[in-house]
C-alpha cells in the first residue's frame, strides 16, 4: 500500500521514460527487418517485455540494456514455437502480435491472464481473414486465446470495424509490408486515430510505404520489408499526462523534459484541454511546462485519447463546476473497466460522478481523503496518486501495478517533493 503525502509550492522538473505504444511497434518492426536494430530511450516495462518475448519465441533475437534495445531481425522469417506463448493482460502485445504471428510458419497460439480473455479481438480476427490469416479463438468466439495458423498473408483489401480498438488496424498495418501483394484496409469506426497514425510514422522510418488513401482507407505497398537502423523512441505523453495533472490540481508548476511539441501521440492534446481548464502551457527547448491556475470544468469528447480519462478525471474533481467527458465506452474493455473503476474511487472520494454507459459526468469540489483500489490497472493507480498531492490521506494498494507502462512511476513521483526550480 502506497500513502500519498500531500505537497506544497510545487515547482520541479522530471524527465519522462519513452512511449510504450512506440517501443511496441518499434520492436516488431525491427523483429521484422533483416539486420540489427538499435532502439534508443525505448520503454523496458511488463508490456513491451511482454511483446520482446513474444518476438525472441518468434526467432528475434533481443538484447537490453538500459541504454538501449539491441534487435537482431528475421527479415520476415518467423518460426512459431510449440508452446503456447503468454501475453499476462498485456493488450497491445496480443492484439499486434496476433497479425504479426500469421507470417510465422506453423501454429501459434497467444494466451493471457483471465483479464485479458474477457477483452475483444474478434473484429481483428474478421479483418485477417480477407488477407490469408487463419486465426481462430480457442475458446469463447471473438476473445483469446487466440490460435493461428502461419503461412503467411495473401494480401488484397479487407474491413476492419475499429470501434471498440484502433491496435485492430495498427496489427494488420504491421504485417502487411511482407503479404504477397498490396494490402488495402477500409476503416470503419476508428477511435483514437492518433494510434494509427504513429503507426504509419513508424512504418515510414523502417522505411516501408503505408498511407491513407482517403478519410476511411489505408494502403500498404507490399511485398516489402523493414529496414533496421538506429531510432529513437520519443518520451511518452500518457506517461507525462499524471505530471501535468499534478501542477494543475495543486496549483504548481512542473517541466517534463523529453516531449516533443511535434509528436503524433495522440495524448499530447491533454495539455489543450489543461489550457482550457485555466492552465498556462509553456514550450521551450527542454520541453513543455505546466502552470496551474484556478480550474473550471469543461465538456470534451475524448474518443481519440481514452487513455487520457483518468488523468483528465483527477483534474475534473479540483475543478469549479461539472466536467462531462463523452465517447469513451471503449474504456470498458482495458485493463479494466475503466469508467466504472474511476466512478467507484472517485465516489470513495466523496466526488459527484455519474457513470453511463460511454461517458462521466464529475461535479468538481474538495475531494477527501480515501483507499483507493486501482483494480489492477496502472492508469488508475497512476491517476490517484496525483490526487493525494492535493488531498490529504489518499492510499493506493496494489501499487505496484504501475510496473505495466511505468516501472519507475513512484521514483519519478518522489522527486516531485524536491524542489529543482529553473529560477
């Protein structure tokens, strides 16, 4: 159990860890290519050690430091291995990995934690089958475990319905530069599109053609194959987004170094809606700062960020009047059910919420001090501890749970409470 101290005059700097969703496909396009790959500032946490070992059974050979990732590739060669592989409720691994896996020879099975059989992939496993993936759920239809028949993919165009997950169109994206011939997607129902558009960035600089064709279409020049090279994995902006709620709901200032004004991550946009709120945003060559103000809530559809909701949630709880935060029924199926699981603590907390069915509806106040139960979710536990800067008695059990995205979150925390002004 973590207890969470209160702070005052908050005026600090942190540097923040690189991107898990771009490690994740920084990894596998890497494990594609023929040749060795250096990936610099990627994130080494539960989920992409998840997917490094996914891809080491695959026939990668991975090597870490804390510098970086050594990825030896296979060119697009990929040996299934007899045992079913382990993805714990790692979501990205299974979901990427599924279509990955259909270029491997033989059977391949990915399994998860009970958690991670209770989440979607059937609308990723209709778009594969258009393109020669033969894939199957070994158990309830529609959910993993998953199995798959390698042999690779034929190509052509399918339909993805991407409403409940936009990693259903970056797995197809991946694989498909090493299908037969060019792969074309019609998209329907995309959230959190900034996804995929890292995706696409990501495909660029392994060098492979991947592209819009127009508003609901993705193209994919194949046959081809990534090139390896030496890359750098941007700073994480989810990971960044609990440090920008802690200067807004106390009122302080914090820079988080390692963030690029002009990164497609899609959770960037935060600090728009933290301006909105009445915060002061601040770019220089170190990175962006944040300055707390005096919060007002505000109305938002945060269909393209889901992940940001708990973060923006905690904010919405300090804020003068209602905060509505709509289109997110997808935050049922993370780690998760998301909505409910900010609904229960926020109540715990003695805050106004309604839960519906895609959306909360928070009435912002002075919350109180509670135990928190993150429910196994790093983004939950994450998200509550920046609340108990700013409310006195806040403790998160399970804490450990951070481990997911961010193993060094509560090192990072602490120096919060050191004062490192740049004055």
């Amino acid at each position: 159990m973590k207890q969470i101290r209160v702070i005052k005059n908050l005026d600090t700097a942190v540097r923040i860890p690189g991107s898990k969703s771009i490690t994740h496909r920084y990894l596998i396009m890497a494990a594609l290519a023929e040749g060795r790959s250096q990936l610099h500032n990627s994130l080494w946490c539960d989920d992409t050690r998840f997917t490094a070992e996914a891809l080491k059974c695959l026939g990668a050979r991975i090597k870490y430091s804390p510098e970086q990732l050594e990825v030896i590739g296979t060119g697009g060669r990929l040996d299934c291995p007899p045992e079913p592989i382990f993805l714990d409720n790692a979501g990205t691994s299974m979901r990427l990995l599924t279509a990955v896996a259909c270029l491997g020879h033989g059977n391949c099975v990915l399994s998860g934690d009970e958690r991670m059989h209770m989440r979607p992939i059937g609308e990723l496993l209709e778009g594969l089958k258009p393109l020669g993936g033969e894939v199957e759920s070994l158990e309830q239809e529609g959910y993993p475990p998953v199995l798959i028949k390698g042999g690779g993919l034929k190509g052509g165009r399918t339909f993805v319905d991407a409403s409940r997950s936009s990693q259903f169109v970056s797995a197809i994206l991946l694989a498909a530069p090493y299908a037969s011939q060019p792969v074309e997607i019609a998209v329907q129902g995309l959230v959190s599109r900034p996804y995929v558009d890292v995706t696409l960035e990501g495909m660029s600089r392994f060098g492979v053609e991947a592209g819009w064709q127009d508003d609901g279409t993705l193209r994919v020049t194949a046959p081809r194959k990534y090139q390896p090279g030496n890359h750098s994995v941007e700073g994480d902006c989810s990971s960044a987004s609990y440090f920008w709620a802690a200067a807004a709901i106390t009122g302080g200032k914090i820079l988080t170094s390692n963030i690029e004004r002009s990164s497609r991550q899609g959770d960037l946009a935060l600090l728009d809606l933290l301006a909105r709120m009445g915060c002061e945003i601040e770019w220089d060559g170190e990175g962006v700062t944040v300055v707390g103000g005096s919060l007002r809530g505000i109305e938002v559809d945060m269909g393209d960020m889901p992940d940001m909701v708990p973060t923006l949630a905690i904010t919405a709880a300090f804020a003068k009047g209602s905060s509505i935060i709509s289109n997110v029924a997808h935050l049922r199926i993370k780690e998760s059910d998301r909505l409910k699981a900010m609904a229960d603590n926020l109540r715990r907390m003695k805050v106004r919420v309604e839960e519906k069915e895609d959306s909360l509806v928070i009435e912002g106040g002075k919350p109180q001090g509670a135990l928190i139960d993150p429910h196994n979710d790093h983004r939950i536990a994450m998200s509550f501890a920046i609340a108990g800067l700013a409310t006195q008695g806040v403790q998160i059990t399970n804490e450990s749970c951070v481990n997911k995205s961010f193993p060094q979150f509560w090192d990072t925390f602490e120096e919060l409470y050191e004062k490192k002004s740049r004055q």
